[in-house]
C-alpha cells in the first residue's frame, strides 16, 4: 500500500521532495499557500518520529550562467525557512547551505527523530532540471534517505533528478498525501466534467501552455483566453497590440491553427474585447481603456508606445456572462499584471465570477502559484471554491491526461 499514514517511519530518514516554489516579491513572500498544504504531511511525518529531510526548487535559476551568491540572491530558500520555522517552532532546526555534498551530511547525522532540516534550492544544480543520475544519487547519499516522498504536487508533471531520479537511489518512494488528495480532487472534476466544462486560461508561461490549448479545445466547451497569451492569439486575429510584448512570436500561425480549430468543432473561444492600458505597466501609471478590436465602432485600438496589462470591463463581462450556465470552471493563469493595482481588476472579477458559480453549485478549481494569490488578493477564501490546487502546470497536464513522470515514478520505482 501507497498510504503512508498506515507506515511506520520511526527513526527513519525520510527525504521529502515539497513544492516550495512560492511566488516572492523580494525577499517577502507573497503567497504561503504552499507552505500550509505541505505541514498536515510534515506534522504526520514527525509525529511517526522520523528525522525528515525537506528538499524543493525556487525560481528557474541558471547555475550554467549565474554564480552560487547570484543564484542565492535571488532564489534561497531563506524566506521558506523563516516561514517554515515560525509554523514548526523548535521541530525545525534551519536551512542548509546546500542540497548535497560533506556538510550537508555531516549536518544530517546530528538530527533526530521529530526534527525537520530544509535542504538549499535543488535547481542551484544543473543535474536537477536536466534529471542527472550523478545528481540525483549525490542527493540520496548526501541525505542517507531510506525513504523518499514525493508532496510536490507542483512539480509532478517535471522529469526531474529531484522529483523522478531520486526513485532511483533510494530504497522506497512514496506519494505523500497532498499529492494523493490533488489527483484525486482533480480527477474527479474533470475526467467526466458536469457541463458545459469551461476553462479560463491567463498568466504568463505562454510557451508552457500553447500546445495545451489544443487539448483543451477538445476537452472544454469554451475556452476563455486572457493575460499576456491572449497577445498571441490578437496577434494571430491581425489586431495591432501596441508595444505589447508577444512572447514566442513565431507561435502566433499556431495560434490561428488554434482558432481555427476552436471553430471547426464549434467550440467557443472568448479573447478580450478591451484592455486596460498605459506606458507602463507599473503603479501609478496613467491608465485608459480601449477596444483591442475596431468593431466600427471608432473607438482607438491600443496603439503604438501602449501595453495591454488587464481586461477590460466589457471584456470582464462577456468573461462572466460565459461562465453563468457553467457546470465546471478550471482557471489557472492571472488575466492581468495584477500584483499592480492598476491592473488587477480583470483578475479580481474573474475570481468574484468564479466564486458566484461555486454558490449556485458549478465546480470550481483554481490551478497554480499566482492564480491563488490572485484570488486571495481578491478578498475570496478557500470556500469560495470547489478546489485551490498547489499546481499550475501540473494541474493542467493532469486535465490534459498526460502522463505525469512525478507519479509514474512513484508506481513503478523507474523515471
Ligand atoms: C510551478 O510553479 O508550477 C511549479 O513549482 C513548477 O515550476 P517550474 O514551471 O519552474 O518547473
């Protein structure tokens, strides 16, 4: 049996990969969702007295460019272990200076049963990311781990030494429960959706998240499209988006592919009809609104020396009006720059919409880091919502039905 709450971990070195990759601003972390959703687990671990060894990844660090004090600067696990130490108390004894090596080891073998240790930024190596066997056997040595537990939910869709490879060095791996209780949740919801199943999909990762959009077009019956990727599918329509960045430009024939697509099979696919613009997409910044397509109407279109940085009100409308007979919304992705006042108003109404849906009972799932401080931000709560799931990725590679290599791993002892 998978379930760890029926084993037996006393005075056993339990290695825990969590997905600790909060968002930050500075050194303040903006988000400890997180965080919470892995202490039920930590807390099950050290009452079953084992010495528990935490290990996660921040950021996208570049060891191949940046050096360890740039590296360090930017993505240490600091702020975790603050965080993690105000919640543990004297259970948890601190961060080390790294994920591998002699004096991670050394610093291992004083702890004891109930104690927690927090390894550094796994990613501050390149054998993380590219899942090198050398990296990931230095990890099980380093930590002396008999058992390996795999909570990162976040990161369950990444073939990496520190999520798959690690399976492979030490003697048994498990999922945690945090873990279990996502795939769960999620596969429940969405396997046979209550229809019509919508999707709502915004944020930033657009080259993550284009070839999704294929999926989903056959899986959803609308398809709402919002923040920095709606760019790429404006672009596609011939709309002129202003000094707007287009991430992957080359990407925009698949997104008219896509559009294309969406319409053969009669799916509907919603862009914004207006956004909220300015020079700059920082506080305080002088704002207007503006149709981002000439429907004759004669209103300007964003123009040069402009960025797109929220929907705009008419679009936040047409956006809820295609959620009202929704039996299942999945939405990850912010619509909008909205850790910027200005600009957070798109993502704040979708967030209200979606919680309105909850309350006249349609399922509503909330995916990945920022969609959940977005919502947060936006004064809604856990209740306002089916399930806030810790992935953003992960999550809709699950919906997609791809195999997750961080739970594959996990059946069958192999990445
Ligand atoms: C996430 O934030 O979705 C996970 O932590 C994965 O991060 P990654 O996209 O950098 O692998």
């Amino acid at each position: 049996d998978k379930d760890i709450s029926k084993l037996d971990f006393k005075g056993q070195r339990v290695l825990m990969r969590a997905d600790f990759n909060v968002p930050l601003s500075g050194n303040i972390i903006a988000d400890d969702t997180r965080i919470r959703a892995t202490i039920p687990t930590i807390q099950l671990l050290l009452e079953k007295g084992a010495i528990l060894i935490l290990c996660s990844h921040l950021g996208r660090p570049d060891p191949g460019k940046q050096t360890w004090e740039e590296m360090k600067a930017k993505a240490s696990l600091a702020p975790v272990a603050a965080a993690l130490k105000e919640i543990l108390g004297e259970a948890f004894v601190g961060l080390a200076e790294d994920c591998i090596g002699a004096a991670v080891a050394a610093q291992i073998e004083t702890l004891k049963p109930g104690q927690v240790l927090l390894l550094e930024n796994t990613r501050f190596h390149k054998g993380d990311t590219k899942n090198d066997d050398a990296f990931a056997e230095a990890l099980a040595k380093s930590t002396g781990a008999q058992v390996f537990i795999m909570d990162a939910f976040g990161v369950s869709h990444r073939n990496q030494a520190s999520v798959t490879g690690i399976t492979k060095f030490v003697p048994r791996s498990y999922p945690g429960p945090l873990v279990r209780k996502e795939v769960l949740c999620l596969a429940n919801s969405i396997d046979v959706p209550k229809r019509p199943f919508v999707v709502v999909l915004g944020g930033a990762k657009v080259v993550d998240k284009l070839h999704i959009i294929s999926i989903l077009i056959d899986k959803a019956d609308k398809l709402i499209i919002g923040g920095k990727m709606a760019f790429t599918f404006l672009a596609a329509k011939g709309v002129p988006v202003g000094d707007t960045e287009i991430e992957e430009s080359h990407r925009v024939e698949e997104a008219l592919q896509m559009e294309r697509k969406a319409a053969a099979l009669h799916k509907e696919l919603y862009l914004p009809i207006d956004q909220v613009v300015a020079t700059e997409l920082e506080p305080g910044a002088q704002t207007k609104i503006v149709w981002t397509m000439d429907f004759g109407s004669g209103k300007p279109i964003i123009s040069n020396g402009f960025h797109g940085g929220d929907i705009g009100p008419a679009s936040q409308q047409l956006f809820a009006d295609a959620l009202a007979d929704a039996g299942t919304i999945f939405w990850n992705g912010p619509l909008g720059k909205f850790e910027v006042p200005e600009f957070s108003k798109g993502t704040y109404a979708m967030a209200k919409a979606m919680a309105a849906a909850t309350k006249r009972g349609a399922i509503t799932i909330i995916g990945g880091g920022d969609s959940v401080s977005a919502v947060k931000a936006a004064g809604c709560t856990h209740e306002d919502f089916t399930h806030i799931s810790t992935g953003g990725g992960a999550s809709l590679e699950l919906i997609e039905g791809n195999k997750m290599p961080g739970l594959r791993a996990l059946t069958l002892g192999i990445s």
